[in-house]
C-alpha cells in the first residue's frame, strides 16, 4: 500500500518524517525522492463539476445495502 502526502510547507514534511522515524514501525519505509520530476502524474479535482446532479440517480430503481454486498460477492472474479 502505498500513502502520498501533500502539503505546501516543508516543515510539515520534516515533522512527519521526524514522526514516522521515531515511531520506528515495522511496516513503513520512507522513499525520498530528491531528484523527483517537477510535474507530478497526480491532478486536482475539477471543482466546477456539481455532485448535485447526482443525487436521486436510483430514484426509480432503488437499491438497500444487502442487496449491493449479495450482487458483488457472487461476481465471477477470473
């Protein structure tokens, strides 16, 4: 698993850093990358998109949460 974390002051980067060493776990390793490319393969979101038009899109066709678990769990995976 990876964890990307964005900030826009370096000194927010060197306290997590100076965190995660000290508390010394097992499972996480630090990968710095000082030589990094200037443009980065993440974007922003488009804020001008409205999630409102979503809402009510299975209105007509509704659907409970059982539902939902028994159709993905008997989903043929290979």
């Amino acid at each position: 698993m990876r964890i990307t974390i964005e900030t826009t002051s370096i000194q927010e980067i060197e306290v997590l850093l100076k965190l995660l060493r000290e508390l010394n776990l097992q499972g996480v390793r630090i990968i710095e990358q000082p030589d990094a490319p200037a443009g980065s393969p993440v974007s922003r979101g488009d804020k001008s998109i409205d999630p409102g038009e979503l809402f009510g899109i299975w209105k007509d066709n509704p659907r409970d949460i059982d539902e939902i678990r028994t159709r993905s769990w008997a989903r043929n995976w290979s």
